[in-house]
C-alpha cells in the first residue's frame, strides 16, 4: 500500500480554521463501539487517515480498533489514552503501511510500560514488585528496538556508518560529509607495543645479515 493521501479542505473552511480542521479529530467511544467525532464525516475520516498513516479506510479503522484495544485501562477503553496514542503516532508522521503498524506498536509499548511502572510503584508484595520489574524492563528493551526498525526502514535498511578522529597526512585526500558504503574495514594496530616491535624486527634481521657476510667473508 501507499502513504495515505494528502488532505484538500474544502474552501468552505476559514483559512483561520485551517490549523484547527488539519488536526485530527479525536475519538468517541461507545459499547457499541467507536466513532471518530467530527462534524464532516468524510473529512473526518481523511484527517483520521492521515494522522494514523493509513491507506485507506480500511486500514485506519483497523489501526483505530487496535489503538483501541491498547488503551484499555480498568477493564474498559479508556478515551484519554487513545486520544494520547493517536497524538504520538501523529507526531511521529509514519509514512507508509509499515511505519503505520510499527508506530502504532511502538505507542500501545510504551502505554503498556508505563502502566507497569505504575504497578511497580504500587506493588504491595515481593512477587506482584518482581513482576512488574520484569514487564517493565522488557518493554523498556523493545522500544529503542522499534526505534531502531523505525529508522532503518526509512533509511532502507542502511546502516548509519560514524567516523571520528580522521586524520589526513600530507598528500591525502579527505571527503567531507556524510558517507554510506558497502566495503571491507581494514583496521591499523593501535597498540604502541606492537609499532615499537616491527622496527625492531627490520633491525635484528639486518644485523643477522651483517654477521652472515663477514663470515662469507672470513671464509
């Protein structure tokens, strides 16, 4: 699938109503189930699309019903907490299907760690602080992973490459500036034992030569 498609309001809106009419309306829930709460359904649904990174219709209600889901607090889904998922995924702008389901993703961790932080401030026993911590602690791991696939993806899979403490001799050349490449590293020995060994060497080897010719010499 594509990224979802730009947004067009309609001429009708002030343009002083623009910043509001872009942003994305919230949620309403219901038992019978939930409802995307703005006077223009049709461009509610486009402003809903685009806030979540969806496609289509199909996959914001299916992204929504998740979202959903994650935000249940008490038994029940809890509006509060989607209207808070809904803005971080906005903010996080994902851009195609995949970035939509690993943002969405990455929010419903995050509210799931910090409801395990909550149990673990809260836990009353040594076993309900043990389990909380554990939660808590593999959560707090997965995040910076999704982090990590978030920025891969959009960089297609590149890994970033880093070099500091370049130093250019007279007669080299330096690039400046960011530099991707597929290649082998070959890696000098730092080790000041190790450079002070080779000269070393070179050396005994030349005085072994120097005594083998005076004795060619001699004989």
């Amino acid at each position: 699938m594509t990224t979802a498609p730009d947004i067009t309001v309609p001429t009708t809106v002030a343009a002083t109503d623009q910043t509001a009419a872009a942003a994305a309306p919230r949620i309403t829930l219901s038992p019978r189930g939930f409802a995307i709460d703005h006077p223009d359904p049709k461009l509610g649904e486009q402003l809903m699309a685009n806030a979540l990174g969806a496609a289509d219709r199909d996959a914001m209600e299916g992204i929504l019903r998740q979202l959903v889901k994650a935000s249940v607090n008490g038994g029940k889904p809890c509006e509060v907490n989607l209207a808070f998922m809904i803005s971080m995924v906005k903010s996080i702008r994902p851009r195609d299907s995949v970035e939509a389901m690993l943002v969405a993703q990455m929010v419903s961790v995050h509210v799931m760690a910090m409801r395990c932080a909550h149990h673990l401030a809260h836990a009353d026993d040594l076993a309900q602080h043990d389990s909380a911590a554990r939660a808590l602690g593999r959560l707090a791991r997965t995040f910076p992973a999704q982090i990590e696939a978030l920025n891969r993806h959009r960089s297609h899979g590149e890994p970033a490459i880093t070099v500091q403490n370049v130093k250019v001799e007279d007669g080299g050349k330096a690039i400046v500036g960011n530099v991707t490449q597929h290649a082998s590293v070959i890696v000098s020995d730092k080790n000041p034992a190790s450079a002070a060994r080779a000269p070393k060497a070179a050396g005994s080897r030349r005085k072994n030569d120097s005594a083998d010719a005076r004795q060619d010499a001699q004989a």
